[in-house]
C-alpha cells in the first residue's frame, strides 16, 4: 500500500515493525506515517514540539491490532496528513469555492478599510452633535488605525488554536456591535472608545486575509488574489466617502447614519459568512480528521502533527509578539520596506482627513462632493490593479535569475509615483488651479501606494517563507502605527506650513525614501548570484 493510504481493511501499516488496524471504507485519502518519516526542523526555537502523547488517553478504547506490538511500538503516534488530491485539503477545493472564499474575505477587507474614511466625512455634524472640537473627533480615526496596528500582534496566534472560520465571526460581530454605542453616542468619549475597539475586531479581518488566501491558493496562483485584497485595502478606503459625504449633506441622517449604514452592510456579510467562509486552515481540519479516527477506531495513535507540535498559547502570543520586532530591529530588508510602506500609509491617512479642508476652503466644495472626490481612490487601486498583470508576468519571466527581487519592477516605478503626486496635489492647492489637478495628483499618489502595498505583501513573504507571517507583522505594525499618528498632526501642520509647503515635505521625504526598491533589486540580487 502507497504511503499508507487508509482505504483497505485491515490493512497493515509498517513505518519500523509497528502495526495498526485500519477501518474498512475509513477516511479515504488521508495518508499516515510514524514520526521517524517526519524530520521537518522546527520554524521557531521557542515553538519546541511536546513530548509525544501516550497512548493511555482517558476513556479511550482498547482496539486489537493484527500483530503484537511493544510498549515503546504502542505509545508511537501515527501522524495523519492529506493524500494527493483530498479534496478536504483547502488547496484542493473547487476553483469556485476558492474563489467565493476569496471574494468575501477580501470583502471584509474592503470594510474594515472603508470604516476607517467614512468616520471622517460626519466630523461636522459629530463635533456640534457631540460638542467637541474637529481635532477629538480626529482621535476616533486613529485609535481606529491603533486597534489595527496592535492588536494583531496578540490576536494572530488564535487562528493555531480555534482555526480562521471562527475569528471571521468573532470580528464580524464585534465590528457590527461597535456600531450601535457609536451610532448612540452622547459624548466623543464613547465614540473614542467604540473606534478602538472596532479597529481591534476589524483588524482580524486584515490579517486573516492574507493567510486565508495563502491556504488555498498556491504561490503561483496568488498574483491575482492578492492584487484584489491589495483592490480592498487601498480602493475601499475611497469607496465608502462616496456616499458617506452625501449622507452627511441630510440634515436628517448625518455622521449618525453613517455608521448605521455601515452597520447595515456589515450585518449582510455577517450573513453571509456561515454560507461561504470555511475552514482553510489545513492543520486545524486534519486535528479534527484525528480526532474523529481517534473515536472511530479507539486508537489513540491517530494525530495530526500540530496536535505534538503546538506550543501554549501563552508562547504563541509571546512569539507573534516579539518576532516581528526581532525581525524589525535585525533585518534591513523588513526594516526599510517597513518604513517606506508606513511613511507611505501614514500620507494617506494624512490625504484622507484633509481632502475634506483642502477643497472646502480653496475650491468652496460641499460635503457631498468632498466624498466624491475619493473615488480618486478607486481609480487609483484599479490602474494598480490592471498594470499588477504586467508585474506579474515580469516576475514569471525573471524570478529563475533574480529571485524574489522579480516582485518589485513596479514598485521602482511606484518610487517615482509616489513624490510626483505628492508635488502635484502641493503645488495644485490654489484657487487659479483647477481642481481637476488635484485629483490626479491624488490618483497618482494612490496608484504609487497600491503598487507598493502589494509589493511589500509579496516580496517579503517571498523572502521569509516561514517567517512571512512575521515579516509582514512587522511591516504592518509600522505602517498602522503611521495611520495613528499621522492625522493628529495634519490640521497643525497645515495650519503652520500651508497645504502647498506640508505637501511638499511629505514629497521630499519620499524622493530620500525612493532608492529602497532599488537598493533591494540591485544588492540582493547580487548577494545571490
């Protein structure tokens, strides 16, 4: 019998001189081997494996084998993995149900994302509403981006243990909840506080994505996927404005109705998450694959290798932690693209709370059309989204030469992007400018960070292989961290600057930022050859 396929009847398994008693018809395509076939070295230090079960778990039965086996042959478990072409194996499902998948995961991106912009499009209704100043309401959007940035250092270890379909519902509902003390508030204090904590469930969303889409798609297969995340991240953030603006203009709805909105379409993907969201993680369906040959057969040999392989939960959150941090302060590849993808964020969160002023006071715009000025955004992320297909057929082409550094002709070009927008929206805010000028400067702008977003993702996990994960923690933290504080100090900057002059700084330090893609093309690629 090939690597042990468990489809016969007694059927004899003999990895050393051990054997066990197969069920007839049992879990077809399910492959078992002893853990001398398995010499895997562990991905972290700290993430030591267990000592290996005995067999005397409680209340287990007693099953005969064919053979007479020892003591030491008895307690040794028999790891379960998934035969060729299982199709419980997430990266065998269905192109249809792939997809489904990765169209709503990537929809719960676009609202976490759209949640942090349409907050901003009621600060004048909230500030009289609420009788505090446009700059505490400023505060909600970066707790908001805070709760993003932190949270998931601790949050990310659950999936080990309870598997990415429960956290979709657990940051659904608590998304949702956070709605009604925000949308009922009397004071910005409660707002203040329901923002954080929304930005903390929300965040979930943000980095289960990325994983989820790592589950069932094979690396080859991950360039279009993961530009449409990229789509959500980056497009969303202009697409609830759109109406959010126009919401704001009637008297009868405002920032309240904002967020009751908001909560209804929330509520529509929480309906929908049951139907299609299912478990991707492999190791959490193969646990309870194990666990049901253990209840069928009464032997307790059965097991998945993450079951001896799991550390504390305690230790995963210690780990996902630190590691990030570690990576942060020792490698420069993480610490320099970390920098630029969070200078670079940290813009954006700036452009996002002063569009609002810029055209209000220079070219006299409504609140209505403010928000419609953020489907800058959305075009933006699309021209990304079209050239990324030009990317990703220059990294097919090249990736056996130069490696991963392949992910990143584009994002040499995005270097170029991101300052010529940046000069244009600065020297464009002046009332004998059309404002049409502004709109490109911002759409390029955005299609530069787009270009960037995505290469960051791609790269390092290209560069990290088991360390991904971390690698883009790190990264994240960063530039979540930039989204926090940069809105606090935009209204002072401009105030003191002017728009054209604070522009042209962020401008400036993006051309002193714009040699890191270059650096890494250039030097690593030489380093491997």
């Amino acid at each position: 019998m090939k690597d042990s396929e468990i489809n016969t009847t007694a059927a004899p398994f003999s990895p050393g001189t051990s054997t066990i008693f197969v069920e007839p018809e049992f879990e077809k395509g399910v492959v078992v081997k002893s853990a001398q076939e398995i010499k895997e070295p562990d991905l972290d230090p700290r993430l030591g494996l267990s000592n290996t079960p005995s067999s005397k778990e409680p209340n287990a039965k007693q099953r005969p084998t064919e053979v007479e086996v020892t003591d030491s042959e008895q307690n040794e478990p028999l790891y379960i993995e998934f035969g060729q072409g299982d199709p419980r194996n997430p990266v065998n499902f269905l192109p249809s149900k792939k997809w489904a998948i990765t169209v709503l995961a990537c929809f719960s991106t676009l609202l976490a994302s759209s949640n942090a912009s349409t907050y901003n499009l009621g600060f004048d209704s909230m500030s009289v509403d609420l009788n505090c100043t446009e700059f505490q309401a400023t505060i909600g959007l970066s707790l908001y981006a805070l709760g993003f940035g932190i949270v998931p250092l601790v949050t990310a270890s659950f999936s080990e243990e309870i598997g990415r379909q429960p956290l979709y519902y657990i940051s659904a509902t608590g998304v949702l909840l956070m709605y009604i003390p925000i949308a009922l508030a009397h004071n910005i204090q409660t707002v203040l506080i329901a923002r954080f904590i929304q930005g903390a469930f929300g965040s979930t969303w943000a980095t289960m994505v990325g994983g989820t889409i790592a589950d069932i798609w094979q690396s080859h297969e991950r360039g279009l996927p993961m530009s449409l995340f990229a789509v959500a991240a980056v497009g969303g953030t202009g697409l609830g404005p759109i109406y959010a603006g126009w919401t704001e203009m009637n008297f009868r709805l405002q920032w309240r109705w904002i967020q009751w909105i908001q909560m209804i379409i929330t509520g529509f993907y929480l309906i929908l998450v049951p139907i299609i969201m299912k478990e991707t993680r492999s190791s959490i369906i193969l646990i309870r694959i194990a666990k049901r040959m253990r209840k069928k057969t009464g032997n307790p040999r059965y097991r998945a290798r993450i079951e001896d392989e799991r550390a504390k939960l305690s230790t995963l959150i210690w780990v996902s932690c630190t590691r990030p941090i570690h990576l942060l302060t020792t490698e420069p590849v993480v610490a320099s693209f970390s920098i630029w993808i969070g200078f670079v964020w940290g813009v954006l969160f700036c452009m996002i709370e002063s569009i609002g002023s810029v055209f209000q006071t220079i070219h006299k715009f409504n609140t209505g059309q403010v928000g419609t000025v953020f489907v800058t955004f959305v075009i933006g992320s699309i021209l990304g989204f079209t050239t990324n297909f030009f990317q990703e057929r220059l990294y097919r082409k090249n990736y056996t030469t130069r490696g991963p550094e392949a992910r990143l002709y584009l994002a040499c070009c995005a270097a170029i992007l991101i300052p010529c927008g940046m000069f244009i929206y600065a020297w464009s805010t002046s009332p004998h400018v059309p404002w049409i000028a502004l709109t490109i400067g911002i759409t390029i702008f955005i299609y530069g960070t787009f270009i960037i977003y995505l290469a960051v993702f791609t790269y390092l996990a290209d560069c990290y292989g088991p360390f991904a994960s971390s690698a883009l923690a790190g990264q994240s933290l960063c530039r979540n961290l930039a989204a926090a504080a940069f809105p606090l100090f935009t209204q002072q900057m401009y105030a003191k600057l002017s728009y054209k002059w604070a522009n042209t700084l962020f401008g400036c330090i993006a051309c002193i930022l714009m040699p890191i893609p270059f650096v890494s093309c250039c030097l690593f690629n030489r380093i491997r050859s």
